[in-house]
C-alpha cells in the first residue's frame, strides 16, 4: 500500500510577517513621495484658484469701477445702488470662492489695492496673488 503525505494548505506564519514587512517597507518608501506630490498639486490648484478670482475682481473692477468690497460681491449683486446699477452678471462660480482658506480685504494705499490669499496646510505662508 502507498502512503501519501497529506500537507496542509495556506501560509505559515513567517510568510505572512515577511510579506507584510515588505509591504510595510515599501509604504515606507513611498510615503514622502506621494505626499510631496499631493502638496505640489494642492499648490497648483490653489495658484488656478488664486487667478481665476483675480480675473473675475478685474472684471468686477472693469465693470463697476471699483474693486468688491468682499468675494461675494462677485456672485451677487452688490447692496450699493451706484455699484449695482454698474453690476453685469455673476463674475465667479460660488463654488470657486466659497473656500474657507481664502481670503480678500481690500488695502486702498497699500502697494496692491487688495489682497487675495490662499492657506494650505502644511505650506508655511499662504499663497497670494502678488507673487
């Protein structure tokens, strides 16, 4: 009679403990890379941000003859008769402004008659438009 050898089926432990370090490894490896890449696409979309709001208070400027007193002027029409009157239509997307890491003040005397900033975390100043 010929006996086989039945053998269990699976991994053992220590194959599993290398596999997985190996993956710890490799994550390890990658990790800096990949948040490097993902702050330099925040910075860039943030910069497209920053210009298409430029463009739209140059329109608002163009339009009414003076710069919105704050973003939300660009998307609805202004409180103030005289600039009203001047209003064309929505200059920005809601969305495109409604952005917590914004932020607009006018600076009449400064050397740039406003200031439009973006904050991005991990970037240790925000992002302006007067770069």
């Amino acid at each position: 009679m010929i006996t086989t050898k039945k053998t269990a089926q699976g991994f053992t432990l220590f194959e599993i403990m290398i596999a997985v370090a190996i993956l710890g490894g490799l994550i390890a490896l990658f990790y800096p890379m990949i948040t490097r890449y993902q702050k330099r696409a925040a910075i860039s979309t943030a910069n497209l941000t920053l210009g298409q709001i430029q463009q739209a208070i140059n329109m608002f400027k163009t339009d009414t003859g003076q710069y919105p007193a704050s973003l939300q002027d660009l998307i609805r029409k202004p409180s103030d008769q005289k600039i009203a009157a001047k209003w064309v239509s929505e200059y920005a997307d809601e969305k495109l402004i409604d952005k917590p890491e914004m932020e607009y003040r006018r600076t009449p005397g400064a050397k740039h008659p406003y200031e439009l900033t973006f904050t991005i975390e991990g970037v240790d100043e925000p992002l302006s438009v007067w770069k």
